[in-house]
C-alpha cells in the first residue's frame, strides 16, 4: 500500500496534536468551549460554512460545503474520556507522542484521530481535485461520552437542515488481523443503578446471623437477571427483538473467526458459553446483554474489618438490539426483581439511554464503500451488521432516514477509555485514503 503524501500526514499528525492538548472531558466539563471553537476553525479551512449551535449542554459544531450533488453527512464528537487513572499511562495523555509506530493520546482513536481522518481525506481530496466534488455536512457533538442527551433533539429540530443521501459514522478501522471492518449499526444502551439498604447504619458482623445483609440481596437480585452463558432471565426481554433478515444471517455467518487472536489480545482462556466463530458473532453482534459495571458496598480495604454493610448498590448497562425499546427493557426489568421477591431492590434509572440502530445491508453507499475497502487495503472487507457498542445513530438511521456506515482507523488494541489509547500510524493511514476512496466513488468519481 502505498503512503499518504507528506502535506497529508503532516497536517494530519499536526491537526491531531492540536486537538490532543485540549482536556476535552465532558464528564467533567473540561474544555469544552474550546475545543469547539478549535473544531469549526479546521472546518472553516477546508472553506466550509461552519455555525456553533448551542443546545442545554454541550455546542454542536455544524459545517455545510462543497459541490451541488449528492450528500455526505460526517458524524462525530469532540469529547473524550477522562484519562485516569493517570499513573498507568507512560506518556502525557494530552500530548500527542509519538513511539514505535504508533500516536499516543486521549483521544488519539476515540474521536478526535476519527475526526481528523475525515478532515484530512477532505484536504487531499480538495486539492487533488481542486474543489469539493460532492456535498458534504458535519455534525460533531461534545457529549457522546455522557449518553448524547441532547444530540436527539438537535437532529430532530434540524432534520432539513441535517438531510443527507449517506451518513459516515464516527469509527471503524481494522479487526484484530488487520482486515478492514466496517458497521452498519449499532446496539442500544439503558444505564440502570439496583440499590439496597437494610439497616440505619452499619453494623457488627456478629449480627449477620440475624440482620439481612444488603449484598446478599443485590447480589441474589443480579444473579437471577441471566444465566450461566449470558441469556436474560427477564421475562419478555426478547419479545422485541428483530428477526435477522436472510442477508444478515449471511453477513454475520461470513464475519473471519478472529476469537484466538481476541482472546491473546484481551487475555481470555475463553469466551462465555465456549462460542466461537458464526455463534460467536451472532451472539456478540445481533444479541442484547446485561452487564454489571460495578458492586459496590461495605469494607474494601487492607486486611479485613469485621462490618455488616447497611447499604449497597449495583451499576448495570443494558445493551439492546433492534426492536428494543430502553424505557419498556427498564420497565421489564423492574417488573422482575418485584415478581422474584426482591420488593427491597430500588431500581434507578441512570439516563434514557439510546436506541439500537441498524441501516440496510443492501444500500447503494454500503456496497460503495466496500468496493472502497476492497481497492485501498487490497482484501475482503469485513462486515458487521451492527457494532456491539453503543452511540446515537438511531436519529441519523430513522430521522434523516440515511444509511449509517462506520469507516476508521481503530483496532481491537487502540485502548479507547484505557490508559495509553493510542492508533497505529499505518492504519491512520489507511483510514484516510478509504475515506477519501469513498468520497470519490460515492461521487462518481
């Protein structure tokens, strides 16, 4: 394959630096502002019209450029995950380094490195060709790392503005050897939190022998949530789910079985109920899941300290597939730990959540776009129906009513919201000359 031209990755390597020095932490309102500002002024140099809309948290930078002809909406945020713990990263999390091939930073894969492959496929492709030959729109938004609350809304108030014949989603890449992946969706998410408090105060452990103990509780309530392989125990849970249709069964059937090299990469001896290959992806890709993100009560520290916890709590997430609807999944949910005896479970909602989301295999820009990996990296692109994580492309899929498609320039062992996230320069590559590929083809180019 060859290399990108020297101006390209320059400015790509240069804009990505820039925008790696900005703490761009939603979760603690870290410069925000900024970055925003930093994001329309890259826009406004492509010659783009670029306009900063406020919504009830974070601005979303709006852009609109190029050639009369079909449309090409980028979606993308600008924010980032907090970068602790600190002590574990060996560079500078906000300052891009550079070391063994590879660009270190928060944020150097999961947004701003997807961002920047956009903008630097859109400046090769303008002086190549000496203009834009095709139309296109951003959206990048500053809150995907909090649930999008407000992005919804923005869509649904903008949906003229924001109409578009293809949608380019936020990430993608290379799968675990390095063959091209792309997605056409992704799962839903609804953010629960099980808490329970059995006594005023904690107490002597002594008295577990007569004292219910919260943990107990929680942890019976969580355990009768699924079995011993993953599948939900909660009645009704898969009621909604959409049957795959013959070209997604096909899709999914011909996906590489790539589980060794996962397994070396993650450090597993196995994956949960022995799949591997077809059911593995099936189960990975088109399946809903609960999760526990945390059990959290009572004594933690060094050696031991003889406590009955008077309270306790569970932090779970949900991820959903089409035709999963998050606020009916909570009501399910709740529905069961009443009907099971656990009446002492408080149930909170931690956010709405997002809608799953998958666009159509057969559309015209997904077939454009593999025809696009297949010349850039030479081999068979692999395709997931949907991703197994979540964002909110439902808006873009049933609003603007466009085919969603996932290219980037991640792998399996970026470590997004770990310490030492960081992209691989030759898949940075790649990833720009397939966007810029794309955009050419999709055009008529």
């Amino acid at each position: 394959m060859h290399t990108l031209p020297t101006p390209v990755m320059n400015y790509a390597k240069d804009t990505l630096a820039r925008l790696v020095a900005l703490p761009t932490v939603s979760a603690e309102n870290r410069a925000i502002p900024e970055t925003a500002r930093l994001v329309g002024e890259l826009l406004e140099d492509l010659g783009l019209r670029v306009e900063i809309h406020p919504t009830a948290g974070a601005p979303v930078v709006y852009a609109e450029g190029g050639s009369s002809g079909p449309t090409m909406l980028f979606y993308n945020h600008y924010d980032v995950q907090p970068a602790d713990p600190l002590e574990l990263w060996v560079s500078d999390p906000f300052i891009l380094t550079e070391r063994d091939g590879k660009l270190y930073g928060r944020g150097a894969n999961d947004d701003k490195g997807e961002l920047v492959a956009r903008l630097a496929a859109l400046r090769w492709l303008k002086d190549e060709h000496g203009h834009l030959p095709l139309r296109v729109k951003f959206v990048i938004e500053g809150e995907e790392e909090i649930g999008s609350p407000n992005l919804e809304r923005y869509v649904e108030q903008n949906k003229d503005r924001l109409r578009a014949d293809a949608v380019i989603w936020e990430a993608g890449g290379v799968d675990a050897v390095g063959r091209p992946l792309v997605y056409c969706g992704l799962k839903g998410i609804v953010g629960l939190e099980l808490r329970c408090k059995t006594a005023a105060y904690d107490l002597h452990s002594s008295l577990g022998a007569i004292v219910q103990n919260p943990l107990y509780r929680l942890a019976a309530a969580v355990a009768s949530l699924r079995d011993r392989e993953g599948r939900v125990l909660v009645r009704g849970f898969y009621d909604q789910v959409r049957p795959l249709t013959e070209l997604e069964e096909e899709t999914l059937a011909r996906i590489p079985d790539e589980s060794p090299a996962l397994m070396q990469e993650y450090g597993l001896k196995g994956f949960l109920g022995g799949v591997q290959g077809a059911a593995l992806y099936k189960k990975y890709l088109a399946e809903p899941v609960i999760n526990i993100n945390g059990i959290h009560g009572g004594y933690g520290g060094p050696g031991s300290k003889t406590v009955l916890p008077a309270e306790g709590f569970v932090k779970l997430d949900i991820r959903l597939v089409p035709d999963q609807e998050p606020r009916h999944i909570v009501a399910l949910v709740k529905a069961h730990l009443l009907e099971n005896g656990f009446d002492d479970i408080e149930v909170i909602e931690l956010e709405f959540g997002e809608h799953p989301a998958r666009s159509d295999l057969a559309s015209p820009w997904v077939k454009t776009a593999l025809e696009a990996c297949r010349e850039v990296y030479g081999q068979e692109p692999v395709v997931w129906p949907n991703f197994a994580g979540s964002g909110p492309m439902y808006p873009f899929t049933h609003v603007i009513g466009a085919p969603v498609l996932g290219l980037g320039i991640g792998y399996p062992g970026s470590k997004i919201h770990s310490p030492n996230e960081h992209i691989v320069l030759r898949h940075f590559e790649s990833g720009i000359r397939v966007i810029k590929r794309a955009l050419e083809k999709f055009a008529g180019l």
